[in-house]
C-alpha cells in the first residue's frame, strides 16, 4: 500500500480547491477513449482515495458517463475555467478518483497500473514497469485477515 499523503490542489482558476489526507488505495495511469477525450491527451493518472480523505472546497459542475462496465462515472470540474479534478463511480461509493495532475505538487504520485492499452496512442508513453492490462484489470483480490 502508498504511503499516506498530505497534499492540495484545485483547478487552473482557483475556485475550486481540494485537501487529501490520506493513503491512495490506487494510483493508474488510464488510456480509455473517455480518458483521453476528457484530457485531450493520450491517457489520464488518477489517484484514488477514501473519499472521507478528501475535503472539496468550490462549487464543481459535473458530467456523467457509462464506462464499458456499465458504471456510471461523474467527472468533476470547474464551471469556470474547466479544469478537470475528479470523479466518482456509482459502483464504489466511498471513493473518489483524483486527477493527479490538479494538485499543486503530484511528486508524491507513483503510477501502480496501466489501464486500456489498446487504447494507447503510439505517442503516449506511459510506463511499463508496472501492470499494463489491454482493458480494465481483474478485480483485486480482498486482503487476508
């Protein structure tokens, strides 16, 4: 598991700010279609956290989405300038997925999985030291006690 993390961030204009407190649960690098038209580049890095450890502070506009799942994903942003900040799922209340590069200082953000690499441009060079699934991975399997 990362190690904790106490970090800020917001969008581009400031008027939305965010704290996290706390441990990342996953850190990924995404190449899915949505992904990448909702960042206008090849993939997004996200960091999910509990969402207990996460403190937003502005008013966000939003935008729903189906993922090949079936999952609804709401992505988060800026009404103003449209910086993207994060989303949640539907399917995993409790989380809340952080878009690494909204934070003021992401040196912390050590990507653990690469997602849909069939998706990846041959442009986008993402790392591959880590898991690299062609689509989304399998489940994880639940910590022993």
């Amino acid at each position: 598991m990362a190690n904790a993390v106490e970090a800020e961030g917001g969008c581009l204009c400031g008027a939305v700010r965010f704290k996290v407190s706390g441990a990342p649960i996953r850190m990924a690098q995404c190449h899915c279609r949505d992904c990448q038209r909702a960042s206008g580049t090849g993939h997004m890095s996200n960091a999910i956290f509990r969402a207990d450890d996460v403190t937003v502070t502005g008013q966000t506009a939003s935008y729903d989405s189906t993922a090949d799942s079936g999952n609804v994903l709401t992505r988060h942003f800026c009404p103003t300038c449209g910086g993207r900040l994060f989303l949640t799922v539907n399917a995993r209340p409790g989380m809340i997925v952080m878009a690494a590069g909204a934070f003021d200082d992401s040196s912390w953000f050590e990507p653990e999985i690469v997602l849909y690499t069939k998706s990846r441009p041959h442009w986008d060079l993402t790392t591959d030291t880590v898991p690299n699934f062609e689509a989304a991975p399998p489940p994880r399997k639940p910590a022993a006690s």
